[in-house]
C-alpha cells in the first residue's frame, strides 16, 4: 500500500460533510458517520484497555484481533453496501467467549463495571459496544447494512463483560456486585 494520506486537512469537510470511501458525501451528522465514529471510539477503548494490561497478557492477542475486526467494521460502514464481517468472525468471537466464560462461576447477581483498572476499562469498552450497536440498528432502519455487523457487535459486548468479569478476578481481586440494599438513602 503506498501512501494514502500525504496531506491531514482538506478543507473539505468544512461544510459539516465528509467523505465515504465509494466517493459519496455525506453529512457528519448521517446515522452512517455515527456508526463510523462509535466503531472508532469502541477501537480506542480496546487500545487503553490493552495498556493497561502486562506485556505478554494472554488477551492482547484476543483484544488486537477485536481491534482489526473493529477496523474493518467501519470500513464497512464507510463502503455502502459492503459485507466485510461474517459469520467467521462471529464464530471465533463466540469461540473465544465460551473459553473466556468457562472458569467463571454463574452469575447471581448484576455486576458493577470495576473491580481492577484493566476490568473497569474493560466495562467502558463494552458499554460503548453496546451504543454502537444501539447505532448500527438506528442505521439499518435507514439503510441497508450487513447484519453480521449488528451480531458482531452484540457478541463482542458479551465478550468483554466476560473478559471484564475475569480481569476483577485476577490476582485474588474481586467483581463488584450490585447490592440493592446500598442503593437506598
């Protein structure tokens, strides 16, 4: 791949439009944007997510391959009418949750995002995940999109519950539980 952006600014989203990659333009305010920039922001919590993590942490691995994932995603987004994420990708996120879920115990209670800094970044990613794809199925009521992108989504914000759940647990730590008597004054 040569060289893509050999100039930052353009001057021409100055209008309040950019640019998709078909050659179309559209307004940064469109529901396709929207989608586009969620995709984006859930990919910059995954890179905080890993710093937090120790070199050598068995989950980099996992959370670089969810940030290539994420990338594609929104360049699905910026392509109408691409297919980019399938069935694969969601098997292997369904794959890596089941191995990820097996040393937990059940739940019993709901789950308060902390716990450790890694398991409370961890949280953040995943509630992004989920108003991304709050976003992608807005956008699919005005447009035509791959549906493996919603599923993708849905299963990654599973995913990172699970590894959040994990992460709290990790050297002796604990999750956080929801107690409904301390939500009372």
């Amino acid at each position: 791949m040569g060289n893509r952006l050999s100039k930052i600014y353009t001057r021409t989203g100055d209008d309040g439009s950019t640019g998709l990659a078909d050659g179309n333009r559209i307004a940064k305010s469109a529901q396709r944007v929207e989608a586009m920039g969620t995709a984006d922001e859930l990919n910059c919590h995954i890179g905080l997510l890993i710093e937090t993590l120790d070199d050598g942490d068995e989950l980099i691995e996992t959370l670089r391959r969810v940030q290539h994932h994420l990338f594609d995603l929104g360049g699905e987004f910026a392509i109408p009418n691409s297919n980019v994420i399938g069935d694969e990708h969601i098997q292997w996120l369904e794959n890596t949750l089941d191995t990820q879920n097996e040393a937990l115990p059940p739940l019993k209670n709901f789950v308060l995002p902390g716990g450790s800094p890694a398991a409370a970044q961890c949280h953040m990613a995943r509630a992004v995940c989920r108003r991304a794809e709050r976003v992608v199925v807005a956008l699919s009521h005005e447009d035509s999109i791959n549906n493996e992108s919603r599923h993708y989504l849905n299963r990654l914000s599973d995913l990172l519950f699970v590894i959040a759940r994990n992460l709290a647990r990790r050297n002796g730590g604990e999750e956080i539980l929801w107690e409904q008597k301390k939500s009372g004054i």
